[in-house]
C-alpha cells in the first residue's frame, strides 16, 4: 500500500479502480468480469444490506429465498422480459464432468446432458412468479411481501468492480397485489424507501421520478428510479422501482378470486439495489486521498491509533482504555489499531485512504493533559478534545460528518445541474463540462435516441418535480411534454 491513488482529475476511471484495489474493497477474479469482495468491502456492503433490511421490514416485508436456476422455458414466457435478458443470460446445459480422453483434464460429459437447460438468474421474476402460481388462490393471499437477498448474474462484456460485473450481490423485492392502485403505492412506497436510505445512509441525494419507455425494465409498466450524481458528475442509476402490472400473471397464470367472487390476474412490483451502490458511496464523496465513508455505512466509524514508546506505552494505553470505554457506552462503533509493525504515520495514510470518518490519535500528551486528537476526514479538520464525555461528543461529531457529506453532495449536485434550451449549447457543455441538464422533450422516442447518439447523454429521470409548461424539446423544438434529466451514465 501506502503509495497514493491517482488524483481524480487526472483520471477519474483510475482513480475509482485505485481506490476499490487500494482499500482493499474488492479485488479481481480468477474468472473475467467476475470480483471478489474482500472483507473490509463486505463490510461496508453488509451496513447497508443491514439498514435496507431493517427498513423493509419495517414497511411489512418478510425475506425468503429462490433457486439459482431458472428452467430455460420460464424466461420465454414474458416476450419483453427474454428480450430485455437474453444476450446476457449464462446457461447451464450439463450437471456432470468427466475425465478427457487424454486423462489430462475434463469436460462436460456427453451422458449428463440436461433435458431442459438451466438459466443461472439474471432477475428472479419469473421464477417466482411460478410459485406465486401456487400461493395464490383468493384476494385473502393477497398481498404477498417478500424480498430476497441473492446473487445474480448478467453476462458483461465490459466489467468494472462494483458498478458492473458478470455476477452481483442484490436484493430484488417480489409483491403480489389485489389491485392496480395496491401496485402502485407499494412501487412508490419502495422508491421511497430507497430514496431515504441512500439520503439518510449513503449521503447521497437523488432524484426520483419515472424512466422513459426506452429506458424501464423488461416486462414492466413503469420503472421508477433513484438517480445520484458521482464525483465526476456522471449519473448513476441506484436502484429501480417497478410497476409490472399484470404482465407477469398474465405469463404464468396466476389468477385470483377477488371480494366479488371473480377471478381476475394478481397485480405485481419489484423493486432491487445492489453491490453497485458501494460504487456509488465511493464515487459521490472520495477525494485524491482515497475514500470517504459516511459514518453510518463505515465498517468503522472512528479509528483509534495510540501513539507511544515503550516508557509511554502504560500511561497512553490506560488513557486509551477510558476513551474507548466511553465510546462502548455511547454506543460509538470504533477500531483500535494496535499493530506495532506500522508507524503511526503510516496508519494516518491507511485509515485516510481508506476512508475512516473520524480518526482519534492518542499520545502521552494527550495522557497527561486528559484530551485526544480527533480528526476529521471529511474537512481534515483536527480537534483536540478533552475526554469528559468522549462518548457523547463522539456521536455527535459522527452525526455532523454525516449530515455535513449530505450537503456537500447536495450542493455539487446542485451546483452542477442546469436549466438547458438551446441544443448546440447542450452539446457543448455537457461535452466540456458534464453535469445534469433539465430540458424539454416533447415525449419521442426518437429525440431521446437521437441525443444519446450525438451526445452519449440520456434521459436518466422523469422527476416528479418537473415543470414543462412553457418549454420545448431540446432537440426538434416542438412543445414540451416533460421536463426531463439529460446526463451521461454509468
Ligand atoms: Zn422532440
């Protein structure tokens, strides 16, 4: 370690790809497109697997699970959907190895050949809707909540750790409903719950609203999204909310008896987040220094480096012990890295890079005047504090660091984002300088393709705050029907 990352205006893709090798997030696999998460990544992933959880819970989910693989037959039953997965689907075709003729390795054994090849999931959907097929008779089984903690896999050309490999970690939602309008507000409901965690957890503000038609997810009838702007002012989309209508009970026939003795098709949502929101974390507020956590998702919210000799090592480890007593009982989650291969100087640089929130350094000065040294990483500001109440001050500090990242990222987003008309000067611009440009589209298909062809920009978000009345599309000038989000992407 300990050489720095590459600075991000110099190269924004290196310094992302740095950063995820440097702080140990992730690393890559033996099989291309493929990351390994290492620890100090599955931590972070896991705090926030962690409050998502809790926050579905909270709004009536219950988590299960469903196989890996999906019969080849099932994903042809929704016509959108095969269309909208199939070039990316992994396919299984035998269940068995054997020795080739040469002895020197193996392959597929001709005799274990599948009678239906398996699809390895891309998207859970069809699968259970097939069983939904089964759970649902009447509207007393209605609705049903469930959410699944998987992995998937979308075959990927072109990979980058976290934010696009073959194989991810997400979680899908799955709902079944008696009504259109039920549908509805449980896809809101969810967009909501997502657009808080990424707020609340994530520091990062986003924009909501719907996607356009070109742009929803196969086999639904409207896909709601959140949409953050990264440090280099790129979308990425973060999670996706859908309305899938009847379209998948359509597919698998799933009926039910409603209050009125009828049989009518179940109503259905999904909605899913993944790994690549830890690409996310890490591109809306790292710095040339390396990452910087906010304190809710950090593996470890404050690091504690105890600076001593071997004549100073009692008085500062039994000054260090009071401190983290006091952090215990204010409920602080710390780290005390106590190896003695390092120097302390080397430890500040880590603990930066890898984006430690508060970093506490603790030497025999600190001993005999009662105080500590805390830093910031997200100002850089140092403060040297008295002990009395570490604890608390401690938590406070974190809930300030956190609040303070929300807002920084507001106002670059913010400070980058403009009101747009003319079209050669959205070229441009978003050519020169990036950023999200609100403008007039008069609701083509044709517009949105023609932009993203000369320009790479698409229409990240239909935001609810939209306001078209008075403007024209940015490319053919007729009357605008919405006011939409032009960016670049991940
Ligand atoms: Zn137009």
């Amino acid at each position: 370690m300990s050489k720095g990352v590459t600075k991000q205006s110099e190269d924004f893709p290196k310094w992302y790809t740095d950063v995820v090798t440097k702080a140990e997030l992730a690393d890559y696999s033996p099989v291309k497109g493929s990351m390994v998460i290492r620890p100090y990544g599955f931590a972070l992933w896991e705090n926030m697997k962690a409050a998502l959880d809790n926050m579905f819970k909270e709004t009536g989910h219950v988590n299960a699970y469903f196989p890996l693989f999906i019969p080849k037959s099932f994903l042809s039953k929704e016509a959108e959907h095969v269309d909208g997965f199939a070039k990316e689907c992994a396919v299984v075709t035998h269940h068995r190895l054997r020795a080739t003729a040469d002895g020197k390795g193996v392959e597929a054994d001709p005799d274990a050949k599948l009678e239906e090849e398996l699809i390895v999931r891309p998207t859970s959907e069809t699968i259970i809707w097939s069983m939904y097929k089964k759970w649902i008779n009447s509207y007393r089984d209605l609705p049903i909540l469930i959410n699944q903690w998987a992995n998937v896999v979308r075959w990927e050309m072109r990979t980058r750790l976290f934010l696009r490999t073959t194989e991810f970690l997400w979680q899908e939602g799955h709902t079944a409903h008696a009504t259109a309008e039920e549908a509805e507000e449980e896809t809101l409901k969810m967009l909501e719950v997502y657009r808080k965690f990424a707020e609340e957890f994530m520091a990062i503000p986003v924009l909501t609203g719907p996607k356009t038609e070109s742009e929803k997810f196969a086999g639904a009838e409207t896909t709601y999204c959140i949409e953050a702007m990264m440090g280099d002012k790129k979308a990425l989309q973060s999670g996706t909310s859908h309305n899938l209508g009847q379209n998948f009970a359509k597919a698998f026939d799933v009926t039910f008896q409603n209050e009125n003795n009828e049989q009518d098709l179940v109503w259905a949502t999904s909605w899913g987040v993944s790994t690549r929101l830890v690409g996310a974390v890490i591109m809306a507020h790292g710095d040339d220094k390396g990452l910087i956590l906010p304190p809710k998702i950090a593996p470890y919210p404050v690091v504690i480096i105890p600076i001593f000799r071997d004549d100073t090592k009692d008085a500062v480890m039994k000054h260090t012990e009071k401190i983290t007593e006091s952090l215990k009982s204010a409920g602080v989650i710390f780290h005390l890295d106590l190896r003695e291969k390092m120097s302390p100087g080397w430890k500040f640089n880590e603990w930066e890079m890898k984006g430690a929130p508060l970093r506490m350094e603790i030497g025999p000065r600190d001993a005999e005047n009662d105080a500590v040294v805390l830093a910031r990483r997200d100002t850089g500001e140092k403060i040297t504090q008295n002990i009395g109440k570490i604890g608390e001050f401690t938590a406070n500090l974190l809930n300030e660091i956190q609040n303070a990242m929300l807002e920084k990222a507001k106002i670059f987003r913010d400070d980058n984002t403009f009101d747009i008309a003319d079209y050669d000067e959205f070229k441009q611009r978003n050519e020169s300088d990036g950023g999200f440009y609100r403008a007039g589209w008069c609701g083509s298909e044709e517009c949105e393709s023609k932009v993203q062809e000369e320009t790479k920009a698409t229409i990240r978000v239909i935001p609810f705050d939209e306001n078209p009345s008075g403007k024209t599309c940015l490319l053919c000038g007729k009357k605008a029907k919405h006011e939409v989000v032009f960016s670049k992407a991940y």
